[in-house]
C-alpha cells in the first residue's frame, strides 16, 4: 500500500520541551488495527463537564486514538452516542454538565464560576447497537466481572448486550484485533471523592484477579494491545483547588478576636493575619468538647467543599450564627491518612498493571507520568498552547475537576499512541493538540 505522509506530533513524553509537529509517513508496524476496542470507565467514555454529553464523546480519548489508527489500517469506530450536549438522565437528580458562567455569591460578589447549563438531557434507553467503546462511568476493577452489572450500572446498560452477563463478555462478540485498556483509577478515586466516608479502596488480591481476568479475556480474543498505569489522582484539580490553608483573616484585630475564642474553647489554635489552616473533624484531639484540629499541610480540601459556607457562615473556623467551633464536614476533606492510603494503594495497583503488562507483553501508558508533567512547572507545552493541572485556566482538565477537556483528551491519546509506537514498532500520527479547545469561556 502506497504510504503516505502525514503531519504528526513528535511526541517527547515526560520531558520538559516544548513538543512540536514533525512528518512521519503512517505505519501499523506489527499491530492490526482493523477492530478496534477500548476498555474502561469514565475517562475512557469521554465523560467531562460532570456529564456524559455528546461532544464530550466526539472527544473521547478513544475516538480521538481510533481517528489516528485509521491513518495506518484501522477501521470505524463506534461509540453508544448520546443525543444530547447536556447528558443523560441516569439518575432521578442527575444534573446536566456543567459550563462557565456568572455567578453571585453570598456577598454578592459577581464571578466566573462552573455552573449548571439549562437544556434536556437524553433520557436512559438502550442504543440498540454494538459499540466499540466500553468504556463505562464508575466502574471499578472487578465491576468488568459482575454478572448483570447491567442491572447496576445504567451507564453499562444503554449498550450491553445482555443484561445478565459480564462486561468481560462482550469481548468475543466484538472480534477485536487491538485494544486499549485504561481501568483502575475508580479502585481509588471513588474513595477519595467522598472524603474516604461512603466508599473504600479495592483490595490489592481483588484488584489483582480482576486485572488478570480482564486483561486475560481481552488476549484470549488473538487481540494485542496496551494498557495504562493509573496516575496520582490526588494531584487533580477536584484536590488541589481549594489550598488547606484557604482561610483568609484580613486584619491582626479578627485574628485577635478569633484567637480569644478559640483559648475560651480550650483550642490551642493560633491565627495571625492572611493566610490561615482551615478546621476540620478528628475524633482524638484531647479536647472534651471539640473534637477539631486545624488542617496540615498535604491535607486536601475537595472541590465541591460549599465555598458560600465558608464564606458567610464561617465553615472552616468559627460557626458565623453559633459563634462555635465550625470544622469542615469530614466528606469534604483528605486527611494525612486517607492521602496515604491513596498513595499507597496507586503505588501497589501500577505495580500490579507493570506485572501484568510484562508477563503478557502489553505495552504500558505512563498516564502517570503524563499527569506529573502537568502538574509541574512548566506543564506541557505544546507548538506553544501551554497546558497545566490547573482548575480552568490550565486548559487540560473540565469543569469537574476531575475529566479532561477536549485538548487533555487528546494529550491522553498521544500518551496512548506513543506507548503503541514503541510496543509495535508502529508510526501512527499523533493528534494535534493545538486543534482542540480547553474551558470554554463565556
């Protein structure tokens, strides 16, 4: 086949130069592209904005990677679409995605800020067809192996193809002969976006046997593939947004009367004028009455802590009507403890992915490393768009803090395609960053 000669990124992963367009002619090397599948949960899904919508799907990182494939053999992509650009109508209470907007807050202070957006979303139904795309909002691990997880998850069950059967069935049906598999992250990150109060960390043997089995149940197709590592999610904008020492006192008499307070309630707390930790719940403080402690540094605040509570009643410090003590509700904070727990447990996981990957010859996705580039002075910057971890104005994650953008999505799948290239020996092209859009202001 005659080859042809493509503008494609020269990708210098998880280095700090600014990556640039160089020609390459596009080649399979020893992969066969022609059907294409991609497992996973949300990421993989192209959710963003809070929502499952239609152009956060048309910018999935799958779809974004299967258009590069189908420059070297690859064949269609299918995707169980939504109809609408608002989401879809899950749950009773499901709310559209989000987009930025004006806002007014308790003190009647005007700015931008994520806010709902006003249209219908698609109500659940089955697509009716089969979809190239697995990839599944909140699924964790060994939700792949769970008998009529349909039942369970709705997400699944708009394109199951049965609703008694396993995610690992619909393998064989597809007839893949490549695949991406990026699963993983919710084993942890379901845990850390309640605080570590209504979920928990997957054990390691759990997570384990349901990697083995799916990676397994994906070779077991004659596919080939890659899979990907799981990142620091505690690095993500949901946790880092909000700093533990938030707590702002404009001048040395607040402070003043706040620290007479906290001696008549026993608290050994000292403010002084700017900067200040937040306080939150801990349960062994010796105080009798007041089981508070103020916040450490390495501490998390979530996103979705009620900024007009901290605000105007004084959550955070001292209760603005009770005049008590007033601590950030546990479901909004990481403690030392629970980011440990994270840590440790994201370590142990992508040990677990790099056995897997090696005894099985998959190339691994170091979205990992990918992500502590962005988080890092100077991020990544890319022909010159410049792209950092940062909530909103760092372009590469969306509104919830937690998704990419269109331009993370097509980082993500340049971090795929590279993995591809070196397992495969391949030249797919990879996607030009500078033609998708980040946050989109109003």
């Amino acid at each position: 086949m005659k080859k042809i000669l493509f503008l494609i990124l020269s990708l210098a992963l998880f280095t700090s130069c600014e990556r640039k367009i160089s020609q390459y002619a596009a080649d399979k090397g020893s992969a066969n592209f022609t059907t294409y599948i991609s497992v996973g949960n949300s990421l993989v899904a192209g959710y963003a904005d809070g929502a499952l919508y239609h152009d956060g799907q048309m910018y999935s990182m799958p779809n974004l990677i299967a258009g590069q494939l189908q420059l070297a053999g690859g064949g269609k992509f299918v995707q169980p679409v939504v109809q609408s650009n608002y989401g879809v109508a899950i749950y009773p209470g499901v709310t559209p995605k989000l987009v930025l907007g004006y806002k007014t807050d308790c003190q009647g202070v005007t700015g931008l800020a994520p806010m709902l957006s006003q249209g219908g979303m698609d109500p659940v139904a089955p697509v009716g067809y089969a979809v190239n795309n697995l990839g599944i909002p909140g699924a964790k691990s060994f939700h792949l192996l769970v008998p009529g997880y349909a039942a369970m998850n709705p997400y699944y069950a708009r394109f199951a193809s049965s609703m008694t059967g396993a995610v690992v069935g619909e393998f064989s049906n597809l007839h893949p002969t490549f695949f991406t598999l990026e699963l993983g992250d919710n084993d942890v990150l379901l845990y850390a976006l309640s605080g570590g109060t209504t979920d928990s960390i997957t054990n390691p043997a759990t997570f384990y046997f349901a990697m083995k089995t799916v990676l397994g149940s994906l070779l077991a197709t004659g596919a080939s593939g890659v899979m990907a590592n799981i990142p620091d999610i505690t690095s993500i904008p949901y946790f880092t947004t909000v700093p533990y020492n938030g707590l702002v006192i404009a001048r040395q008499s607040l402070a003043d009367s706040i620290n007479m307070a906290m001696g008549l309630y026993g608290l050994p707390f000292h403010y002084v004028p700017g900067q200040n930790p937040f306080l939150i719940n801990d349960p062994s403080s010796p105080n009798p009455y007041f089981k508070v402690r103020q916040m450490l540094p390495g501490e998390l605040v979530l996103l979705t802590v009620p900024q007009d509570s901290m605000k105007c009643m004084g959550m955070g410090i001292i209760n603005s009507q009770t005049h008590l003590p007033y601590p950030i509700p546990d479901q909004f904070v990481l403690t030392a403890a629970k980011v440990t727990s994270i840590k440790t447990a994201t370590d142990v996981f992508n040990t677990i992915i790099d056995t897997l990957a090696a005894n099985h010859h998959v190339g691994v996705v170091d979205i990992e490393g990918e992500l502590n580039q962005l988080s890092s002075e100077p991020g990544i910057i890319w022909d010159g768009v410049h792209l950092n971890s940062t909530f909103v104005s760092g372009g590469a994650f969306s509104l919830d803090g937690v998704h990419l953008t269109p331009r993370g999505y097509a980082i993500a799948a340049n971090a795929f395609i590279s993995a591809i290239n070196r397992q495969f020996g391949s030249k797919v092209p990879y996607v030009d960053i500078t033609k998708y859009k980040g946050v989109v202001f109003p």
